[in-house]
C-alpha cells in the first residue's frame, strides 16, 4: 500500500536524540544518496533541516534496490526506526550547531517514491557555483536552498510582527487600488491601458500616498497595509521594477509621533528576529548635517573619515584647482583616513580609486601623505604636498593628521564636492574594513529641503514628494516672491537610515489646501494641470482634513539588511533580473495582434 505521506509524523528538522526507537514517516526531497557497503545512506530536506536515512541490513531488501535508484531532487516518503548513530558516527555538523539532527539517522522500513526528477541543472546548495540567471530561471529549485528558504521565513516573521504590533497600537489595516491614475512626479510609471476605455490608462501605483491620505480624510486616524508598489525605473542590487513596503498613516500628529511609532515598529522586528535591542531614541541628525559631515543625505555611521572644510587654509595656496573653487564660491574638503605601514592603501589602490572617481565625475584625486620628521612630528609627503607646503602645519593640526595617514582632498561646487567624497569614504571605509557586520547604527535624517532645482529641467523638483509639509516657520518663505527664498524652506520630511542604506521615510502632509495648491505652483504645475493629475486631492482637502502624517518602510530591503543578502533578489521570490525581466517566465513578452486590437493599439519596433 501506498504511504500516508499525508499523514507525517515529524519534519526533516525535528528528530533528536530522545526520538530513538520511535516509528516515524517523513517526507522530503533527496539532498544526498551515497551507495557504499551494501548499505544506501540519503540525507532527506525538507524547509525545516535535513534528516539522515539508512537503508541496510534491517530493510527488506526490495526497499534496500529502490533506494538504489533514488537521485537528487526525487521526492520521496518513508516510513522507519530513528536510531543513535552511536559515538563514533555523529555528524561533526552536529557539534557546531549546524545539523541539529546530526545524532540521529531513520533506519527505513518502507520507501515511496512520490515523483522523479531529471538531474537539477545547478546544485540545491548554498555553496552552488551556478550564475543567477540559471537559478532564476529555475527560481523554484533555487528557492530549495537552506538559506533562501531562511531568508523567506525571516521575511514571513518580518510581515507578522509588524502586523501584530501595528494591530496593538490601533491600526487599521485598508487595501488601496492597483488600478489608478498615472501621476507622474516621481519615477516613471507602469502604465495600463483600458479596453473599455479607448486611448487612456491606468497606472500601477507608485505607492498608496495620495490613497492613505484620502483614509486621513475619511477620519480612520491610523492606516496601515504591507502593499505592492511598482516603479519604472533603472534597476541595481537594491531596487526592482516591483517591491513591497510597509506604509502607514496617522491623524493628528507631528515628526515626533510617526517617529516614535515607527521606532517602535522596527525595534519590534529586530527584537523578534535577532534578538536585538535597538537603543531607543534613534539619534537624529539634520540634513544639511549629514551632507556637511559626510556629503551624502544616507550616512553609514559605523565609522568615521568625515568630510572636513578646508576651503579657507586651500585658498591660500598656490594650487590652482584649490584656488578656482574657493573664488568661484565652491569649497575644498578633506578626507583623512589610517593606513599604518601603507599595506593598503598603496600606490596601485590610490590610482584606482582615482580611477573610479573620474567614472562618476570627479575631475582626479589630490591626495597627500603624512610622515614622520626626524623629530616624530608629522609632515606631509608625495601627491600635492609640495603644494600644500604654505600650509603644511596649519593643515596637520586642523584635520588632526597623524604619521601613517593620506589625506584626500576635492575641490568644486559644494554638490559635487559632496557626491565625489560620500564615494570616497565608503570606499575607503569597505579597503580598511571599517564596517562591522553585527553592528547596526540607525539613524533619522530630519529637516530636509523642500525643494531642489534640477539644473537639467531648469526648474524646481520636490526633494520627497509634492504633498510634503513645509516647516510652519518656513510659511512665509513658500508664499515668497522671491524665488531665492524658495530653496531655503525646509520640510517636515525624515529618513531612517540604517548603516548607510535608507529603509523608509516619510513627512508631515500638507492638510491645507492653499498650500497645496501654492506647493504646486513653485513645481511649476499650473491650475489646470494640477486639476487634471491632482483635483481629487484638491476637492478632498476642501472638507475638513486633519493634520496627518506617515512613512513607509521598504519591507524588501529591511530583511536584506536582517538576512546579509547582498541583493533584494535574494529576499523576493520572483524578482526580475537587472535588465528587468523574468528568466522564469520570460516576462515581459510580446502579445498576440487580437490582444493589441481590443485594446485599440499597436507596437511600434525601435531601431537598432
């Protein structure tokens, strides 16, 4: 008769010592099939661990041929004995807490095969050497791996406790469309076209924003989902075409009330997932701060080599590139960084480290060493020192170089000087190995700009999102003339930041509708326009909205950063390669012509 495999007694993670000389069934996949001895020995997986069977002495012997035929990847149900592998046979595994049943193995009474498997085209294993596009072609084999499946369980524990602590603290938890109006001020949109509608589209949202301030509206007070967002755009390691965040809204509240609950929240995971207790208040740093310090808006704070202003000592050298920059309103700042002995950062690191600034940008790399005199006291050698000889001493002492230390300089407006050494230091920070892995430093970024100008569209860009408040100091500025003013208002907007990647943020929203209207019209979006992409906003700011505000966390990065992943294709079950496709799939295809024609449209071949 065929096994109950319906009907198993224990997982293939489960079994221990105590479990000897119980009958058990287990079901799972063949890991591993050794044939040696007369005696067969398979380890059997499931997403709960591994087990060892053996197949001897003791199992009749049409089971024992059976066995002989199993290979990797068969899914297979059994029925046995557990047994002590006695002393001498325990997994080593077993000692370093990597196979907890590694003193037990199943002496198998009876086997069913439940369904074969050609050779796997990669190795079910951690240690596999198969490039991503084969396992994401097989994405379901891939995803048998010991550590995906961590990593999804993770995920799983990650999405529960936020639900219950949300759910503790009163929240709501409301679903919004997928269906909606494309509102392109951000990323560009995934757009849909309409059957029954003729020449117009949805689009796939972006995220819930302009929803879960129509829930503010409708007076639920606390919103929250764990949504699908969708965003057409470039891709890297951390960002694919479609991604989940945890997004939450609040009635009644200032900065300081969605902080709190979303330290809360993220407190709550680490605690549930790692043991972890994140100390509580996040400190908080202003964004002009951060780009001061350590030129980008995002800093890892796990280590230092901040950004140091140089520009009144730089200008008073001869060196041109020093000079330009200081008369030209720019400013020239420094980096210095520890290399005892040089065994790191030597001629050959420098060079390419210059190399890759030039690829983002950068015009080169000044650099300078210190040494020692006959004396001991630092001195400036090689690179620009000779340039810097004016100010050798003066210089030494501000930046607090010791012998063994390089100093690295760059020169420009502030932006670029900013962009090119935020690079640099991170750089720098992974070549000396400045960043402890199990150290986790959060940080909220706060009092960011409202506003940008974007040098290329020759026009001013929300620096979050167009619904975001202005500080209620900055009013006056907003409502300014002056288009000078306008760069100066800053905005009730914050990021958390955790060891240099941003896991969400959020703002203070504009509950007025004048101000709304105002914010609008400095992004250069006239009346109309703004009726057309925004009236419905509009008209619901016209009824008595409250004061609100909220965050969203990228849900996909938050377990990258708890798993290690290196990518957010580890910790999404279906992701979409860096050209944007699904290997598994072969998503995005092309369409049949009667598809194209019900909905009144037709693909037009770019050239080569």
């Amino acid at each position: 008769m065929p096994l109950p495999y319906h009907q198993r007694t224990h997982t293939c993670g489960e079994l221990r010592a105590h479990h000897a000389g119980q009958e058990v069934i287990l079901a799972g996949w063949v890991a591993h099939h050794r044939d040696h001895k007369g005696m067969v020995f398979v380890d059997l997986r499931d997403r709960y661990g591994m087990t060892q069977l053996r197949f001897g002495d003791e199992t009749p012997r049409p089971v024992l041929e059976e066995a002989r035929r199993l290979r990797s990847e068969w899914c297979i149900c059994i029925r046995g004995v557990v047994a002590h592998r006695g002393e001498g046979n325990v997994s080593p595994r077993f000692y370093t807490g990597e196979l907890p049943t590694g003193e037990i193995e199943v002496v198998v009474q009876e086997l069913e095969v439940l369904s074969e498997s050609p050779p796997p085209p990669f190795e079910i294993s951690d240690y596999t050497s198969a490039n991503e596009e084969i396992r994401l072609e097989h994405r379901y084999l891939d995803l048998r791996r010991p550590s995906l499946q961590r990593n999804f369980l993770i995920r799983h524990r990650v999405a529960k406790t936020l639900r219950d602590y949300f759910d503790a603290h009163g929240f709501v938890e409301l679903e919004t469309p997928f269906l909606t109006k494309s509102t392109p001020e951000g990323a560009r949109d995934f757009l849909v076209p309409s059957r029954l509608h003729p020449g117009k589209f949805f689009a796939l949202p972006q995220s819930p924003q302009l929803f879960k301030q129509l829930f503010m509206v409708a007076g639920f007070d606390r919103y929250v989902q764990i949504v699908r967002c969708f965003r057409d755009e470039d891709l890297r390691a951390d960002r694919q075409p479609e991604f989940t965040q945890l997004d939450l809204e609040m009635s009644f509240v200032q900065t300081d009330d969605v902080i709190r609950m979303a330290e809360g929240a993220i407190a709550a995971v680490f605690a549930q997932v790692l043991g972890y207790d994140i100390p509580r208040p996040v400190p908080r740093l202003s964004y002009q701060e951060a780009m001061d310090r350590f030129g980008i808006d995002r800093p890892d704070t796990r280590f230092g080599l901040e950004l140091q202003n140089v520009s009144d000592l730089a200008a008073q050298t001869e060196f041109a590139p020093f000079r330009q920059a200081v008369e030209s309103g720019g400013v020239v700042k420094c980096i210095v960084s520890s290399d005892p002995g040089g065994k790191v950062l030597t001629r050959k690191t420098i060079d390419t480290l210059a190399e890759e600034l030039r690829g983002i940008g950068a015009g080169g790399l000044p650099y300078a060493k210190v040494a020692a005199d006959d004396q001991g006291a630092p001195k400036l050698e090689t690179g620009i020192a000779k340039h810097l000889a004016p100010i050798a001493a003066d210089l030494l002492h501000r930046v607090g170089a010791k012998p063994g230390d390089v100093l690295w300089f760059m020169p420009g407006n502030y932006t670029a000087v900013s962009k090119y050494l935020a690079y640099l230091r991170l750089r720098l920070g992974q070549l000396l190995n400045l960043m402890p892995a199990q150290q986790w430093n959060f940080l909220w970024v706060v009092d960011f700009p409202l506003l940008e100008w974007d040098e290329e569209e020759k026009r001013w860009v929300s620096v979050h999102h167009p619904f975001t408040s202005p500080q209620d100091e900055d009013l006056p500025l907003l409502f300014s003339d002056n288009s000078q003013h306008w760069g100066r208002i800053r905005s009730k907007a914050y990021d958390l930041v955790l060891n240099g990647v941003e896991l969400g943020g959020g703002s203070i929203r504009i509950h007025r509708a004048d101000v709304q209207r105002r914010v609008f019209q400095l992004l250069g979006i006239g009346e109309e326009e703004a009726q057309q992409k925004f009236g419905f906003l509009l008209q619901a700011l016209r009824y008595g909205p409250p004061p609100h505000g909220g965050l969203a966390f990228g849900l996909d990065r938050i377990v990258m950063m708890l798993t290690g992943a290196s990518s957010l294709r580890d910790v999404i079950a279906f992701p979409k390669t860096q050209r944007g496709t699904c290997p598994l799939t072969g998503a995005p295809s092309t369409v049949a012509e009667k598809q194209l024609a019900e909905l009144f449209l037709r693909t037009i071949t770019p050239g080569k």
